[in-house]
C-alpha cells in the first residue's frame, strides 16, 4: 500500500505517521513516527529587483531573496542586455 504526499516544500523536513480506520468507526493504534527531506528543487523568483545608477557607466542592483528558496541558494546569475534608445514605432 501507498500514499502519496503533493504541495510540499522543497528542501524540508518533515515527520509523518499513519493510522487506519474501520468500517465501524474505529481508530487503530498510530504507526511510528517517521522523518525524511524533501529534495531541492528550484528556488522561486526574487523579489524586489531595483537597480541605481552610481555613474555613467555603473549600476547597482538590489533584490530581496526568494520568499521560497526551497534549498540553499548558492549564487545569483545575472543577466542584461542594452536596449535601444528609439522607441517603437
């Protein structure tokens, strides 16, 4: 027999125990408690990005972690790109 626990966290631990009932209503005695760790999975997006200009050519960006990690977050990757002064037409 199985059950399959959905929506939990990743990178979590978590205690989990079992009982089963009758067809008359009746509570069985509780299986031990057991312990496991979800895996790491991928962290949710960051939250607040801002950025400063300190010069003509220097941008300071700003950014609150993920209210989900969901594990250890080891560094952040970041990306730009320069866009075109016109707007579009």
């Amino acid at each position: 027999m199985s059950a399959q626990l959905n929506s939990l966290l990743g990178d979590q631990s978590y205690a989990v125990y079992a009982s089963i009932t009758s067809n008359i209503n009746t509570i069985g005695l509780f299986s031990p408690i057991a312990y496991f760790r979800t895996l790491q999975r991928q962290p949710e997006p960051i939250l607040n990005l801002r950025g400063e200009s300190l010069s003509r050519s220097t941008i300071e960006l700003v950014w609150q972690p993920p209210s989900k990690p969901n594990g250890p977050i080891s560094h952040y990757l970041i990306y730009y790109a320069p866009m075109e002064d016109r707007l579009p037409v």
